[in-house]
C-alpha cells in the first residue's frame, strides 16, 4: 500500500524569490534593462544570474524589433548620404532597409503612401529644428557612467539613437520608435527611465566623444505608420502634468536608479517575478520558467 504523500507546508508558494549573493549580481545594467528591473526583476536574474536566453522561433516574420532596427539604419544613413534629400530619398533608404530585414513586397507598397507621409513630416520637422543644431548629430552612441552603490562600483550604459549639439552648447538627446512611446506619466513614475537615463549619462560627461554637457531636450520621435513628437519635461493638459524642469527629470530619474540598485544590493533583497503585473507591458519570456501560472492562477498579464 501506498503511503499518502505529505501535504505542502503551511504557507507554501510556488513563487520563486532568488537570492543570490552578491558577487552573482549583476554589476552592470544598459538603460533598457533597468527599465526591466523594474518591471520583473526575474528576467533580469534568469539573465544576469543564470545566463539565460530565449531562441526566437524558426521562420520568424519582420516585427517590431525588425522594423525599429531598419528604420534606425535608414535615418542614420539618410544623415551619412543623403541629408539634403527629400522624402523619396529617405522613403527609399527606409524600403531598401526594410527589405533588408525581410519584410515582403506586398507589405511595403500597401504602406509606401502611409511611409511617404511619415517621411515628409520628420523631413518638416527636422527642417524646422534646424537653426538649433551645431553640426552634424551623432548616431548610435553609446556612453557610460560608474556609480557606487553600497562601496560597488556599478556601471550603467546606454546607447542614444541620436544625440544633436546645439548651438547654445546644450544636448538633444533622441530616440525613435516605429510604436506609441512611453507616456509622461509613465516616465516620471519611473517605470519607463531610459530616456532621463540617457541624460544623467550625457549630463555626468558619459559620451567620450561629447564630454559633459547640459542636457536641454529629451525626445521621442515616433516614426513608424505616423509621425509624432513628444518632448518629455513638457507636462501635458490631458494628464494635468505640470511642465517639469529637465533637470530636474534627469535628477529625479536619478534618485530611483541609486534607490533601486540600492535595493539590490542587500543580498536578502530577491529577484521577484513581476512583482506588479500592471506595470509589465508584454508576457515576459521567463514566465513558464516562474511557474506563474501555478501561484497566481492566470496565464497572462493583464
């Protein structure tokens, strides 16, 4: 006869709160992947801790990171070839790219018209910025800057699409994306601090090829089936945000990071898997290896 298996422990969860010593921590982060830290710390231990990475499928179809790289190599060859171009050039670099990166025929010309628009608003757009530039933007720059936290040397990186020097010496740091960029609301709260990040790296002298230099604008430009500007610090009427110095975005911005690798660093401090689901925008990619189906009894984020 079978002996009756033992109950769980009273109080027992299938929630995995990782703990791992210190030395196992990371201790370096990009800015994208403090926004992860954020929202699931698990990610970031199953990657920094374990080394592990997700296979993307067989036979995947261009999406959105396809599209965003694309569109990046399209805008920074635009600046490199053809500056003084109009849209049709700009248009046929971007297709060209796109190509590139899989996307089909039949897909490009149902978007060509859509994607011509776009091109002429950024050309508007940037043909209206232009007395405020000194000299030719920087692309893809990658910058860094040393923290200590708790007597350890931290390393937080970055990589700006594009930064522009204007002429009253200030930067423009901005960042494209084919989607809806992240809110206002959502930056201030720190859920989304790439951006405001990316200034404290410029700000403390991050980008070699700068120096240290007064960040005046941070901006989205989303660039994808429409064209739109949105510059953080400005508040908005909707939301009833109040305009917020750029300074003092970057410095509040700031103060959560030192908070949050504060926080890590407390050896006892675990690595939970998305801790508050409202915040995680897609399914993670370690949420079957989190078992999360298993202690919260849904199958998705909501």
């Amino acid at each position: 006869q079978l002996e009756k298996a033992p109950g769980l422990p009273q109080g027992f969860s299938a929630e995995p709160r990782p703990k791992p010593p210190l030395e196992a921590r990371p201790d370096r982060l990009s800015v994208t992947r403090i926004e992860q830290l954020v929202r699931d710390p698990y990610a970031i231990y199953c990657e920094s801790v374990l080394g592990l990475r997700t296979l993307d499928p067989l036979d995947l179809p261009p999406d959105v990171r396809v599209r965003g790289t694309a569109v990046h190599k399209a805008l920074e060859r635009f600046e490199d070839e053809a500056k003084d171009g109009d849209s049709e050039s700009l248009l046929s670099l971007l297709e060209e790219e796109l190509r590139r990166g899989g996307e089909l025929e039949i897909d490009l010309i149902a978007l060509r018209d859509t994607r011509r628009k776009v091109c002429d608003d950024y050309l508007e757009w940037r043909s209206a910025n232009a007395h405020q530039v000194d000299g030719l933007p920087l692309t893809e720059i990658r910058g860094t800057l040393v923290l200590n936290i708790q007597s350890r040397d931290f390393t937080l990186s970055g990589t700006a699409d594009r930064i522009e020097k204007r002429t009253d010496g200030s930067l423009a740091i901005l960042d494209f994306k084919t989607g809806k960029p992240p809110s206002e609301k959502q930056v201030r709260a720190g859920l989304s601090p790439q951006m405001p990040l990316q200034g404290l790296i410029a700000q403390e002298g991050g980008f070699d090829e700068i120096g240290r230099a007064r960040v005046e604008a941070l901006t989205y430009l989303r660039f994808g089936t429409q064209f739109q500007v949105q510059d953080l610090g400005a508040g908005s009427t909707r939301t009833k945000l109040e305009a917020m110095p750029m300074e003092e975005l970057i410095a509040v911005a700031k103060s959560g990071l030192i908070d949050l690798l504060t926080a890590f660093a407390n050896p006892d401090h675990p690595y939970l898997s998305a801790p508050r689901p409202e915040r995680v925008q897609y399914e993670s990619d370690f949420s079957r290896l989190a078992r999360r189906d298993e202690w919260t009894g849904i199958g998705t984020f909501d």
